[in-house]
C-alpha cells in the first residue's frame, strides 16, 4: 500500500466552517415555524462553475463590491441544483433568507454553486432558476480541462469522497463530464440568452485579476470598485510515498479523450480560445493532430 499524505490550504478556519453551518441550521429551523415571507430580491449573479477553475477567488472578490449582497451563510447554497435544499420544504423564501439583500444599496445577490454545472450528476438546475422569473446573469470561469480534471481528484479525495486507490475508475464519470464545458454551458443557454453568461479564463483571472473583474463589472452594469486579494486560499497537494502525486501521461490522454470533441466545439460554438486558455489540452491536442 502506497504511503499517502494529503496536504489543504484553506484560510477558513474549521472553528469559522462549524460556526457557519450552525447558523445555516438555525436559519432553517427558524424559517420552517415562520412559513413564507420572502426578501426584495429579483436580480441574481450567479457563478455556477466550473468547480475547482477559481470560483471561490471570484466570488471573494466580487463580494467586496458595495452593490452585491453574498450569500450569508454558504458560497455553495445549492438551493437550484435539485439534490440539496430544495423543494416544497424549502420555499423560494428560505433561499432569500440567505442574503442580507438591502435593495436600496445593492443591485444583485451573489452565489456560487458549482454543482449547477456538473451535468448529468446534476440536472434541471437552470429550468428551476427560469422559473422562478427572476433575473439571473451567469459568470462561468473556464479552467485548461485536463488539469481541472486533476485538481477535481485532488478535491475528492480530501473530502473522503474518493478512494486513491479507485480514482482512474471514475476519472470518466464526475471529474471528465465537468469539463466537458460546451455541454455544460448548453444546459445553461437552453433556458437562458446567450447575454445572461460570461465566460471567464481561470489563467487569465490568475495572471491579471484586475482585467478580469473590469470585464466582470461592465458585465454587470456595476460601479468601477478597488478590490483587494481575497484571502482564502482552496488548494490541496497529495503526496505518494514521499512525492507529490499529479496525473501521470495515461492520465491525461484518458480525460483529454473524453473531453476532446466538446472542446473543439467549445472553440468552435463559443468561440474560446483553447490555445491560449487551455494550455495542456492544446498540447495534447496538437500532439494527437499530428499522429493523425
């Protein structure tokens, strides 16, 4: 048996995670004895990937600004994604409840729920929120595929989600179909016009954060807003037998191969630059083009 050590960077405190999910627990109760009553909410931005492509950097960004009301009690509310909180037990007042929403400051409410685009282990995400009649606009940030795909086991097997032993048995399954993004954004834009989504570089937001929020800004019609580096960090290294574990070639030709065609429509549908934006699937794509 191999020797694995699992290393997190998280400036979350785990005293400041049980805090939160106690108050997210309180909240619930106290909201099932009062019944209906819902906040004046009806503009929402929405990050909805994809998970583990800097999702967490923007919305603690993005959080700063004057005119956005977070979520008080979790990023990842999840209300929409049709397997957490959700349904007649949880009316649309119970997700209101979430935001310190105060209409004469702030302009939209702000989640960041990554299981909305992990179709097909979630679906109807998108049909739920079109229902609802409220305004939503979309922020997705696009990672390389193939090192999202990584980063993603990484994740899993933390969380004691996923066995290391086990994880080339389902590479194909969450962690592959995540980052098939044409398809993913697909599910979006059957409900929602093309206007409501912008697409974001997890390279770019990393190498010029500030180019990146001024795009996400005129986006949103907000104020222009000096903001700060967030202070979380979301990071995790695994270590075998006293090196530190990446995928290994077999790896990556395995989720490139998934992938593979629903980038290239990516490029080709939504316009992405797979070059400059994903950089290891462009090599191995280039790579593969050549052997023909």
């Amino acid at each position: 048996m191999p020797d694995i050590v699992i290393t997190e960077k998280n400036s979350l405190s785990v005293q400041r995670k049980a805090a939160k999910a106690k108050a997210f627990k309180r909240m619930r109760k106290a909201l099932r004895r009062a019944g209906a009553g819902t906040a004046p909410i009806d503009r929402l931005v929405v990050i909805p990937g994809s998970m583990k492509s800097g999702t967490t950097t923007l919305y603690e960004y993005l959080m700063q600004h004057p005119q956005i009301a977070p979520n008080e009690f979790s990023k990842e509310p999840s209300y929409f994604s049709g397997k957490k909180r959700s349904g007649p037990e949880y009316p649309l007042a119970y997700y209101f409840a979430q935001f310190a929403f105060d209409p004469a400051a702030h302009q939209y409410a702000l989640e960041a729920s990554t299981n909305y685009m992990k179709y097909p282990s979630y679906s109807g995400a998108f049909a739920a929120m079109k229902e609802t009649g409220l305004d939503f606009r979309f922020i997705c940030i696009l990672r390389d595929p193939v090192d999202r795909a990584e980063s993603h086991i990484k994740h899993n097997i933390a969380r004691g989600r996923l066995d290391f032993a086990d994880y080339r048995k389902k590479l194909s399954r969450g962690p592959a179909n995540t980052s098939k993004y044409a398809t993913q954004i697909d599910q979006l834009l059957m409900h929602f016009p093309r206007e409501s989504l912008l697409l974001l570089s997890f390279e770019a937001l990393k190498a010029d954060p500030s180019t990146s929020l001024q795009r996400t800004l005129d986006f949103l019609e907000l104020d222009d807003f000096s903001f700060a580096p967030p202070e979380r960090q979301n990071t995790r290294d695994i270590t075998v037998d006293g090196r530190k574990w990446t995928f290994d070639d077999t790896d990556r030709d395995a989720v490139y191969r998934h992938v593979r065609d629903d980038i290239v429509r990516l490029e080709q549908e939504y316009q992405i630059p797979i070059q400059e934006w994903f950089p290891t699937f462009a090599r191995l794509h280039s790579y593969a083009s050549r052997a023909g």
